[in-house]
C-alpha cells in the first residue's frame, strides 16, 4: 500500500503556464519534503514543510502543507523549460520504531519552450 | 566537490554474478541508506546505516549485503543476481536519522541484469 499518492502522475505544458501538483495521503505526517530528481541524478531536496497550513516559497514555486498535515501540494508559476524533472514528495514515517522516508510515486513533469 | 559519490555509474552483468557497488560521502554525515529506485521510478529503501550499525533493513532478499566499514562509507553487495534486480540504485546520507533531516542523494549506478 502507497502512503503517499502524487497527481498527476505525468504532465506536459509549455512555457510560461502554471501548474499545480499534488501528494495526498490519509495518515497525518510530522513533516514532508519536496525533491527534484533529474536525468541521471538522484533526487535534490527543495523543502521541508513541517507545520500545518504553512506555505514556502522558492523563486517560482509554491509549497503548501495541508491544515490536517495529510497533504501537500506544488505550485509552479510561469513554467520554465529548467523546471523539468521529475518531482518527488517524501514523508518521514515511524515503522517498527525506527524513522524511515517514505516516497511517492512522482510526477513527471516536461516543460517545452 | 562531491558530496555522495558512487561507483560504479552503470553495471551491466549476467544472471547469477556476483557485483559490489561503492558507496562514500564526505559530509561527515552519521547516516547512510541504500535505496532502490525501479523502472516507474518509485524509490524503496532497502538499508539505513546510522554510526555503522544497521538501523533499517527492509524486506530485501539476503543476496543484498550492505556493508559499512566507517561512517562516511556504505557499501552494497550482491550475491546470484536475478533479472529483477536491475534497478536504479541509490545511496544516501543524511546528518542524523529521525524526523526532518535531509538527505543527499548520490547520481545512482543503473544496474541491468541480463
């Protein structure tokens, strides 16, 4: 079972959109980071969202952490052909009483000039 | 200055080898991981080491051996390799272990099986 759900799961648009994505779960997250993973590279954290309802920015993009800690989402303004990648949400958990990062499936995303 | 590295970058082998895949980071980080990431791109944690000792050990079948000879490396083992171990497998370190620290990917060593 996936923990966490990430939407959509590929998208494609051209420069200069928005676009929002999301990762959604049922269980209530101490925290939950963003990554970007590109080509031939591991994945490159971009934030940490830790308290309920907080919103960070990073130059263009958006990220929100849900009131009830349970979601998050990704909001990209005016797309650029370097946002590529695929973007990754990660969540710590606590299983058999050890912390562990638990990962959506990504969302693929292709920003063509 | 590379902060996770790995070696190698690309494996390719035959069912039934043997391989090691290396692991370092200069972080001076205290905890390593072992990740496995398949080919719909879905990362699963195999092992975490936290001051060499193993703290995570996933259900991962007992041909994967992670050894790690000091904290700033974590090396991956693998016995009769199989078709379904191709992969893209990555290493990691994070500062500590436990809830919000960040973790540093290395580039991954894309391993196929054949």
């Amino acid at each position: 079972t996936q923990l966490l759900e990430q939407s959509p799961q590929f998208l494609s648009i051209q420069e200069g959109e928005n676009l929002t994505v999301y990762c959604n779960s049922s269980s209530v997250f101490s925290s939950l980071q963003w990554y970007r993973q590109e080509p031939g590279e591991g994945p490159v954290l971009l934030v940490t969202v830790v308290t309920g309802g907080e919103v960070k920015k990073l130059k263009r993009l958006t990220f929100q952490f849900g009131d009830a800690r349970k979601d998050s989402s990704l909001h990209i303004t005016a797309a650029q052909p370097g946002d590529t990648g695929l973007y990754l949400c990660a969540a710590d958990v606590i299983m058999d009483s050890n912390y562990q990062l638990i990962w959506g499936a990504g969302t693929k995303l292709i920003i063509k000039p | 200055d590379t902060a996770v590295s790995q070696t190698p970058k690309y494996l390719v082998t035959q069912m039934g080898n043997d391989k090691s895949i290396k692991c370092e980071q200069n972080l001076g980080h205290d905890t390593m991981y072992w990740y496995k990431q398949d080919s719909k791109k879905f990362l699963k944690i195999m092992f975490s080491y936290n001051n060499k000792e193993l703290i995570i050990n996933e259900t991962v079948p007992n041909r994967f051996s992670p050894k790690s000879p000091d904290k700033a490396h974590l090396n991956l083992h693998i016995n009769s390799l199989e078709l379904g171990d191709s992969a893209v497998y990555f290493c990691a370190s994070s500062q500590g272990w436990g809830d919000s620290y960040e973790q540093y990917f290395g580039p991954g060593t894309r391993l196929t099986v054949t």
